[in-house]
C-alpha cells in the first residue's frame, strides 16, 4: 500500500506536469487541480500504510 | 533571476556577503530550539548532531552539490517536451572548479548555497530527535545536501524547468521564492516527514490505543532564545535571498527585514491566542512553532509583498502550524519532537502559495521585458505547479532515499539507548553531568519482550 501512495504521488506529479506543457486555460487548471487530487490520494495512502505498520508492531 | 553577467555594485557585494554571514544565526536558531524541545538526555547530542549534519551539509554540497544545481544562464542539461526546453540538472564541474570567487554573483550563490544547504539539513533534526543516530543523520544529510536540495535548487533557482514557467508557458513570471519556503522550508519539512516516518515514534508517545503522550522539551527558554537567533538569521536569509535570487536592490532590504519580522510577530502571537482558547493557556512550544512558521513563510514572498499582506501571511501561519502539529501527533502517529514538519514544512507550503496569491511583481526579475509586463494571472498557478513538484517528486524521492540508506545504515538507535539517552549512549557523556534532571535515566533497562 505504501508502494503504491508513492506511485500515487509521482503519477499526480506527471500530471501536473503534462497538464502545464500539453494544456491551456480552464482545462490546464482543470488537469493540474486533478493532478494535486492524485497526490492528496497517495498521501493518505502513505499515512494509512503507516497507521497499520504501527498497529501492527504496537 | 539576475543574468549571470550582471555584477552587483561593491557596496550590495559587501551588503550581500554580511547577509549571507549572518544567516548562520539562522542555522544556530534552529539548532538551539531543537535542544530546547528535546529531552535533556538528549541535548549534547542534538546540538553535536546539529554541529556535524551542518558540516556535512557543507562539505558534500561543495563536492557535488552546486555541480548539480548551478545558476540561471549557467550549462545544464535540458529536455524538449512539447517543444519547450526543460532544464531539470545543472551541468557544473565538481568542487566548485567553475566558479570564480572574483564577487561574481554566482561566487555569492555558492556562499549563500553552503549556509543555507545546512540549514535546510537541520530541519530534520527536528522531527528525529531522541532517537536518531548520529552517524545516520550525517549520511542522511549527505543525501540531502548532494542531491535532493540541489536537484530543486536548480529548479527554481538555477533557472530550472519551474523558474522558466513563466517564459514558457506564460505563468506569471514562473515559480518566485526569493528565500526558499520551498527549497529550503519545504524540502526540510517533507524530509523530515520522511525520516520521522522511517524512524517510528520514540518509545512511550503512544499508548496502546495510540493516545499520545506529552513529552515536554527540557528547556523552553533555550527554544525561545533560539527562535529570537533564528530572526536574525532569516531576516539576512531573505534580504540575501531577494538580492541574488529576485534581482532586489539593496535598498529593498528594508522592507524584506519588515516584512520578515511582521509575519513571524503575527504568525507567533496568532498562536499563542489559538493555543490560549484551545488548551485554556498558550502553549509556550507551540508559540515557538509558530514563530518558526512565521519565519519560514515569509520567506517565498518577502521582498513582493506590502507590510499588511505579511501580517496576513504570519496569522495563516500561525492558525495552521498549531493544527498541523496536532494533527500530525494525534491523528497520524507522526512523533515531532521539534514541530519541524509543521512549522517548516506545512509553513513553507503556505508561503509558496501565499507568493501566488499576494506578490505584486514589479522588480526586475525576468530578462524578458514581454514577461515582465505580464500580469500575475497565472502566478498561483505556477506556485501550485511547483507545490505539486514537493510533494508529488520531493517526498517520494527523499523517502525512497532514506528508506535505502536505513537497509543498509540503521537510522533509528537501539531501544537502550534511547532509554539510556542519546548523550550517554552516543556520546558517552550528557549535557548536564551535575544534575540528576530525571529519574528514569537510572531505571532497570527494559527490554522488547
């Protein structure tokens, strides 16, 4: 899970960034507002996995 | 950003290397408000860890780092993506070898770079007190002084990808930090984030259901001292920063020093009222946070912003460092004994985006007359762009980092040691040898089973 917020993050970041070179106006903004979207999900993904790992070794 | 061929008077010369001298108060602040906020067990070692990281910082920063992050108009290697050019590595000789130290604006970078890669390193220090062994700390910081900083240095003040958004992509003038809340704040503060989840909490801070613990810093007045050591540093942090990085005169020092002491005073007293209705009295290491988060906003912004706007940047601030502090100690399980991530982090990011929403851009900080007339439309934009590069390229990469380096160089001391106290057990001697200062230092060493 932790892996994959980490990819989350990076995949967020791609998109910003194609957003920034491949669009213009609202759809640019659009896209980059997505972009962030996808982080924020890795993020809570990251956190998530670590919550369990502490669970786990109490 | 200053073209390279541009030299600055002899009076802003001699201006700008007594800035960059006193930003090491800087450097010390953030040293002596760690050693505040930990146990005193601990303490010797903070400040010898905060000694060695600095050191390493600088040193590795002069073997590699400014080789990967250059200046503006300096070689790097570029990408051609949708037909625009993306400079996203510098190109310069190891060991400083292509610089001249004639005064030279790029000779008062590198000077600026060595103080500031080390305090950047110190942040972590911070979130990894009590508990962080000391050679870790330093290859840590070698990590970070050798490649992540420079890495984002180069983008946004080594006319990087994101330094040239504005010219290629008409956002705004591109991504502006003239102190570093990102490059310095915020690549700290992700670090930080990232070696206290490497790290895990320090033994005792949650009980089983994952209540935390209040384990009060053993000296509040040393963290006060070192958050009043701190202004100095930042103030010259940023007037240091807005002449070399935002082509600032030197006059303009003036108002970055009001505007840097202004956000710190509104963010500090914004917490100690937050923290004064919430617990019932303000929290006096809170208040430091919060000054610390002051600081470290106000520095994206600083010479772009009018008096008024900074006060506004510092009561953000200082709203949100006391929430984020608590949110990450209560609902993530994040250990902080230093706020670093908080107040360095969590700050920075707001000042990024506080530079989008209040810089008015009227210095000369593009060599494109046709940039510099634009309007600041797409500037939010280009700080959001550049925000979404922290934390969707910076956190992983400095996560992935310290998750190898903690394979092969265990980061996090053994549980006696941490018992014993990081003085004794790595130093072989404390801070306080005269004082019994807390009975459990001479308890029965309990093991994991």
């Amino acid at each position: 899970m932790k892996f994959a917020g980490f990819l989350l993050l990076l995949s967020g970041c791609g998109v910003v960034i194609a957003a920034v070179a491949l669009l213009a106006g609202v759809a640019r903004a659009g896209f980059v507002a997505a972009g962030l979207g996808v982080e924020a999900l890795g993020f809570v993904l990251v956190v998530r996995s670590h919550l369990l790992l502490e669970d786990e070794q109490g | 950003m200053i073209p390279l061929s541009v030299q600055l008077s002899e009076s802003a010369t001699a201006l700008c290397v007594v800035l960059i001298l006193l930003t090491t108060f800087g450097v010390l602040g953030v040293a002596v408000l760690n050693t505040g906020l930990t146990r005193s067990r601990s303490a010797a070692h903070t400040m010898t860890a905060s000694f060695c990281i600095f050191t390493a910082a600088a040193l590795t920063y002069f073997v590699c780092g400014f080789a990967w992050q250059g200046f503006a108009g300096r070689p790097d290697h570029t990408f051609t993506f949708s037909g625009r050019p993306w400079g996203w590595i510098a190109a310069e000789p190891f060991f400083f070898r292509g610089i001249k130290f004639d005064g030279s604006v790029v000779s008062l970078v590198a000077l600026f770079q060595l103080v500031s890669v080390g305090l950047a390193a110190l942040i972590p220090l911070g979130a990894g007190a009590d508990r962080w062994r000391l050679r870790a700390s330093v290859v840590s910081t070698a990590l970070l002084a050798g490649w992540t900083y420079p890495l984002f240095a180069h983008w946004v003040w080594g006319g990087g990808w994101l330094a040239q958004l504005g010219a290629n992509y008409r956002l705004g003038y591109g991504f502006i930090d003239a102190g570093g809340s990102s490059s310095i704040q915020v690549v700290g503060g992700v670090t930080a984030l990232s070696i206290a989840w490497i790290l895990g909490p320090r033994s005792g801070k949650y009980s089983q259901n994952g209540i935390p613990a209040a384990i009060p810093g053993h000296n509040l007045v040393l963290a006060m001292f070192g958050c009043l050591l701190a202004l100095v540093g930042w103030i010259a942090l940023n007037s240091a920063g807005a002449i070399l990085f935002a082509g600032a005169e030197g006059t303009r020092v003036v108002l970055v020093a009001i505007n840097t002491l202004l956000t710190a005073a509104g963010a500090s007293l914004t917490t100690a009222c937050v923290t004064g209705v919430r617990l019932g009295k303000p929290d006096a290491s809170l208040v430091a946070n919060g000054w610390m988060g002051g600081l470290a906003a106000s520095s994206a912004a600083c010479p772009f912003v009018s008096p008024l706007f900074a006060v506004l940047i510092g009561i953000v601030a200082g709203i949100l460092v006391p929430f984020a502090v608590e949110v990450f100690e209560s609902r993530l399980s994040v250990d902080d004994p230093g706020g670093a991530i908080s107040s360095h982090g969590m700050a920075g990011l707001w000042g990024v985006l506080a530079a989008g929403l209040f810089a008015k851009l009227s210095l000369p900080i593009s060599a494109n007359p046709s940039t510099s007339r634009q309007a600041n439309s797409g500037q939010l934009l280009a700080q959001i762009v550049g925000i979404a590069a922290l934390l969707g390229f910076v956190l992983p990469l400095t996560y992935g980092l310290n998750w190898l380096l903690n394979r092969v160089c265990p980061q996090r001391v053994a549980l006696e040691g941490e018992w014993q106290g990081m003085d004794l057990h790595e130093l072989g001697g404390g801070a306080y040898p005269e004082f019994v200062t807390r009975g459990d230092d001479f308890v029965q060493i309990p093991t994991r089973d």
